[in-house]
C-alpha cells in the first residue's frame, strides 16, 4: 500500500513530457526523451496504476526490440512489455514466441508465459521490479508497531523485512529467501488477515472523513457568504440610521456615532457565538460518522416460531451405544454419510419421537360422535 | 382433575410471558387427520361399509332387478379382516426387497388410511397392497425403479401398481409424512443409557429385540391410529421388560398441564395398547379371510369388474361424455373457421379499430 502512495506521488496520472514537443526535435523525427503515456487498453495485468485507476506505460522513440530488433522507425505501434525476469521484448515478439504455451525466455532461457508479461512504467526496469517486490512484499509484510511488545522488536522486523527486499531485488539466495517469506506468511496468517482488514478499514474512515470534511466546507462557504450579505446590509442599514438620527436629534454628533458603533460591535460578538455553535456541531457530525462505521456484530438468530420441540423432555448424549447405526459410524470413508447423513442427528431425532405426544391421551366420545357424521354418507335401507 | 388443570395453566401463563408453544407432534397430519377414537373408528367403519353396500345394491338392481336380493355383502369386521391380511403380506414383500422398516410400516399405514376412505368391494386390497408399498418407497426416500419392483412380483404388471397410485394418493389426501413407533422405541432404548443409575447389564440388548417384535405386531392392530407412536413403543418395552419401562417412563415428568406423574397418567392407555397388541397382534386365520374373499369375488362392485354390463354401463357413459367434449370442441373449431379464414380472428374493421384506439386513448 504504501508503495502504491509513493508511486502514485509522482506519477500522478498526468502525461510527464521532458524536453520538449517532438515534432520541434531538430533531429529526424525520433527523440531521445523518454515519454510516459497513459493507456487504458491494457491487455496484460500488472504494471503500477496511476490516481485515477489507469496504468501509466513507459514509452521512448527509440524504443528496440531486443528479439527482433524491430524499433519504432519500422514499426510505429511498437509496444515493449516486460516479462517476469524482467526483459522486454515487442507484442508481436510475445505472440510469436508464447501463444504455443509456455517457452523459455529468448535472452535468459528462463521458462514464461504469456499472460505473465506486464506493461513497463518505469524507463529502469530495476525500478520496475524493485517496485512490484516492495509491492508484493507489503502485502505480506504488513506487521505495524502495535504488534510488537517493544521498538526493538519492530525495529528488528523491519530489518528483516529490508533485507527479503534486497535479497528479491538483486537476485541473492532467492529459494531461501522465498521459503523465509513462507514461513512468514505460515506464522502471521490471522494477523496479516487482520491487518489487511485493518487497512481498508482506515482506508473506508478516511474516504468517509474527506467526505464529512467536504461537506463541513461547503456548509461553511454557504454560511460565511451569507454571513457577509448580513453584514453588508447592517452596515448599510447603520449608516442610514446615524444619518436619520443626526438630521433629526439635537445631541452631539460625536456621541451618537459611537452610540451606533458600539450596538453594531455587540452585534458582531454574539454572531460569532453562533458561529462557534455550528463548528463544534460539524466537528460532532464527524465524530459521530467516524463511530458508526464499526456495527456491533448482533448475534445471529435462525429462526423463530411457535413449536415446542420437546427440548426439555430429553438430555442428548454425546454418543450412544448402538449397534444399529454402528455400521455407519465405522464407515470410515465416510461413504454412507455423503448424503449429509449424521449419526447424531438420527439420535436426536429418534429421542425426540420416543418423548414426542407421549402424555397425549387417546380421543374419547364426549357427544362429538353424533356431530362428527359425515353427512354425505347416506345409510343403507336395509 | 379439571381443577388441576386450570390451576396449572395459570401459573404458567405467570411464568411465562411469551405465547404458549404447541408441541411438534400436533402439528403433524398424522394428529390432525388420522387420529380417532376406538368408537369412532369402528363407527367410521360402519357407515363406510353400509355406504358402499348401498351403493353396490343400486348398481345390482339396475343391472338386474331382483338379483342382489341373494347377494350375501361384507360387513365392516369382514373387510377389516381382509384388509389385515395384506398388511400381514407387506413385511413378507420387504423381506423379499429388503426395504428398511421405514419403508414397511409406512406402507402398512397407507393400506390402513386408505381402507378408512374406500371399501373392499371397490378396490380389492391385493393390488392396493402393492400400490401403497411402491408409494412407501417413494415417499421414504428408498426409490426402486417400476421394473424392478414388478418383476420380482409374480404376476404383476406396472399397470397394476400405477393405476391405482393417483387414487391412493388422494384418498391419503397426499399426507404422506408418518410418525413410527419403532423409531420411537430406538429413541427409548438410547434415551434409558442416559439413566445413571441403570447399569448396563440390566438392559441387554435381546430385550430391544423382543420389543422391537412387539411393535411389529402392533402394526396388525389399529393401535397407530388410536394411540402416539411413543405411547405404542413404550408399551412394547414394557412387555419386553416392565422394570425398564417403568424407570424410563418415570425419568419423565408429563410437560403438559397435568400435574400427576407420566406412569399414572398413561396407565389405561399403555393396558388398552398391551390388550390390543396381545391378543390382535397378529395376521387372521387364512382360512376365515379364505371364505370372505370368496364371497368377495360375488359382491364386489360390478362396475369396477372388467367385462360386466354394468362396467360396460360405465365405459359408455364415460365414452359417451368424452364424445360430446370432443364433439363441442370440434364444432367450436368449425364455427370459428367458418367465421374467417384465420383461426385468431379476422382483422378489425377500421371503424372497430377506431374504437379501441379511441378506448385505448381514454386509459391515458
């Protein structure tokens, strides 16, 4: 994640363009000047993604096939994509060399596959791989300061952590690298998980905070602006006044003047009162938004209804002597109970019908017969 | 005992402020729709059997005047009788298939359930038999294809057992799910080794058998359909072992509103089970149900007796009825083609169309 904040940082999704228009080059045609353009129509995956979700691709006008020794002069739709041992190498290249399946690497003889190439953003492809290992790493590396007991244990961690980096980067003892990496992985997997949750939930706090604060400016913008129509109204209407009163009171001009002034000034302090009201109000808003963001985890109920299941007639034991299901319970490759067939459930559910009506007393004719008649059945004149 | 009751139920409407639940067991078709006492039992036996012998007289007076006056009709014991015989035949049959017990006694039930809604003279029980059974299959969950359920019965086409299993069905009224007692009795013999103080040599394991026995042969008598399957399952253990039956029953306490204990308030009910299962648990003397279905043979419904006047009656008053539905559609298909040469209907005439465009301008 933080790699991604790094790269994001510079590239910024906006075509970088040093030294230049090309068409100004007093050369003929072709620039020195390596160009970064952004594309959407990215078959491979890979690559590092600007702000906006799209991958930024490193393009030069004198960009050569190191296979086919095609350049852009003879192909202008050249297209450079980097493979997994970092060596690039044309489209028509790939195609050529991968569509069968997978093939060894023209330069390095290491095995590839096609869909394994990624578009290149970086003019150094060391950048390049430096950026997906720190990036891979991350993820499985996402131990913060929390989770140590003290700083020298982070610290000690961090270290480790550097030296996998460096160790993927220049190609030093990879295999024990990798099975450092594992280990890893094996030890920390609940606490990764947790992180890796940890991390979009901060992540989903701050969108939602941006959000809150948009919303606070906006809010505040509104009122400033009609705090300052109110103002520019007062002021005018005060004017007018210590006008209307100097035409028509006979006391000293100078008295009420500052008899206007200091009404106005009351004015503007309890209007500043109210205005302190409204940030302490917003800055509860965003309190209350940052807190409802993690939901109590309500205990889940499956299903109610009216039925009483005899619950209390019976205590289940955890196993039964019983030769009749015995065969089942042998089964040891589980044969009989692929149907999803459980011995204990049949247990339950026989102990349940052995107490299941046991106190419900036979029908007895109370005078219900007579009425009870079927009246269809017409009897026989014999 | 009604003052016990009312006293009960107050307290526990105080303890309990929630709605009252009703137990599992009531809400099963078995409790609702198939649960009778002995008398009415007998009584619905009865009206059935004067109904259809009614009936069956009409259709004899009909055919032939005068000829039904020497016909010797079954009465409802001897229809009864009849019918226990071929439930005595179902365990024979799943013996045969090896079916699970499920599948046996389900059949039975439905044999049994089926002849409280038909008679014999109707249908004859030999091949609702096989009917039921092949229906138990399928409704237990123990599916075995037509064929090879036919051909392992002599004598038996597919026909024989699916013309008959839409009819069953019905007179079931599609309430297929039935409560056991011998899965009631396995849920005992569990539910005894949570007693602590019971050692286990008290309860060996022949004495599941014996009862397990017992319960079969309640399966002759009506007793599923007078009494719960646990009240028949407790009954057979205790004739297999009184002492076990009696600690069981007395490790429950009665949950609903009566206040004496389990043992004195099923007293009656486990001796009525015990004299039913004693003395009628067990098939009828083949030479008496021998008689019956000769007489059978004689005063069995004509109209369901292939090849005689009155089932030809039948067949040409149904044929006659399909005729005229088949007649009036062809005539309706004629009047609307004579109409106009389209079968949907001729176009609309400008005017009618101006109309429903009018109409349809009217709904905006």
């Amino acid at each position: 994640m933080s790699n991604r904040a790094n790269v994001g940082g510079w590239l910024q999704g906006k075509t970088i363009r040093k030294g230049g228009v090309v068409s100004t080059n007093t050369h003929s045609g072709r620039s020195s000047t390596p160009q970064v353009q952004s594309t959407s129509t990215t078959v491979f995956g890979g690559g590092v993604k600007d702000v906006s979700g799209r991958t930024s691709e490193y393009f030069s006008m004198d960009d050569q096939c190191p296979v086919c020794k095609s350049d852009r002069y003879l192909n202008p739709k050249l297209r450079l994509l980097v493979s997994s041992c970092y060596h690039k190498m044309c489209e028509s290249c790939i195609d050529r060399l991968f569509t069968l399946g997978p093939a060894p690497c023209p330069i390095c003889q290491k095995v590839l596959r096609k869909l394994a190439f990624t578009p290149q953003t970086f003019e150094d492809l060391t950048v390049e791989k430096e950026v997906a290992v720190r990036r891979r790493i991350a993820k499985e590396f996402n131990k913060r300061r929390e989770d140590f007991l003290d700083l020298r244990g982070y610290n000690d961690y961090l270290e480790e952590v550097e030296d996998i980096t460096f160790n993927l980067i220049n190609d030093i003892d990879v295999a024990q690298t990798e099975e450092r990496i594992q280990a890893h992985k094996k030890e920390n997997a609940s606490l990764i998980e947790k992180n890796i949750q940890r991390d979009e939930q901060y992540a989903q706090a701050l969108r939602e905070q941006e959000e809150a604060d948009r919303q606070e400016r906006e809010q505040r913008a509104l009122e400033a602006r009609r705090e300052e129509e109110l103002q520019r109204e007062e002021r005018e209407k005060d004017r007018r006044e210590i006008i209307d009163r100097l035409e028509t009171s006979n006391t000293d001009a100078a008295k009420v003047i500052a008899k206007s002034r200091a009404e106005a000034n009351k004015r503007s302090s309890a209007r500043t009162t109210v205005d302190s009201v409204l940030k302490s109000n917003a800055q509860l808003l965003r309190s209350r938004a940052a807190r409802s963001t993690t939901i109590p985890d309500v205990p889940h109920i499956p299903l109610q209804d009216d039925w009483y299941a005899y619950e209390d007639a019976y205590v289940l034991m955890n196993s039964y002597e019983d030769p009749y299901s015995e065969a089942v319970r042998k089964d040891r490759d589980g044969i009989m109970r692929a149907g999803g067939y459980r011995v204990d459930q049949a247990w339950e559910r026989a102990v349940r019908s052995a107490v299941m009506g046991l106190d419900l007393l036979p029908l007895t004719e109370q005078g219900s017969f007579s009425n009870s008649c079927p009246a269809d059945i017409v009897m026989a004149p014999v | 005992m009604i003052a016990g009751n009312t006293s009960k139920d107050s307290a526990e409407a105080d303890n309990s402020p929630v709605k009252k639940k009703n137990p599992l067991y009531e809400a099963s078709t078995q409790y609702r729709n198939w649960r009778y006492s002995p008398e009415r039992l007998e009584a619905v036996r009865t009206q059935l059997n004067a109904a259809a012998v009614a009936k069956i007289r009409n259709t004899f007076e009909a055919d032939e005047p005068g000829s039904s006056a020497n016909v010797a009709f079954l009465s409802a014991s001897e229809e009864h009788l009849l019918v226990k015989l071929y439930v005595s035949k179902i365990p024979q049959l799943c013996g045969h298939f090896h079916f699970p017990e499920e599948v046996e006694a389900t059949a039975i039930t439905y044999l049994k359930r089926f002849y409280l809604k038909n008679t014999v003279m109707d249908w004859h029980p030999k091949n609702v038999m096989l009917t039921t059974l092949f229906l138990a299959t399928k409704t237990t969950n123990n599916p075995i294809s037509l064929e090879a359920y036919t051909s392992n019965i002599p004598k038996t086409s597919a026909s024989d057992v699916l013309d008959l299993e839409f009819l069953v069905a019905q007179s079931l009224g599609f309430e297929f799910a039935v409560w056991h007692a011998h899965r009631a009795l396995w849920g005992i013999w569990l539910d005894l080794q949570s007693l602590t103080d019971l050692p286990e040599d008290l309860r060996p394991q022949d004495i599941y058998e014996i009862a397990l026995k017992h319960v079969r042969a309640s399966r002759f008598t009506d007793a599923e359909l007078i009494y719960t399957p646990s009240q028949i399952a407790l009954t057979c253990l205790s004739i297999a072992s009184p002492l076990l039956s009696q600690r069981w029953a007395a490790s429950k306490t009665a949950s609903s509103s009566i206040s004496e204990p389990l043992s004195e308030l099923l007293k009656d009910t486990l001796g009525a089970i015990n004299a039913m299962v004693t003395q009628n648990g067990h098939p009828p003397d083949i030479e008496s149900v021998r008689e019956v279905d000769r007489r059978l043979k004689l005063c069995k419904n004509p109209e369901k007796v292939v090849g005689s006047k009155a089932y030809l009656a039948r067949i040409a008053e149904e044929e006659r009825l399909s005729e005229r539905k088949r007649n009036k559609k062809a005539e309706d298909v004629r009047r609307a083609l004579g109409e106009g040469a389209d079968p949907f209907g001729s176009d609309l005439s400008d005017k009618e169309q101006a109309k429903r465009l009018a109409e349809l301008d009217d709904d905006d």
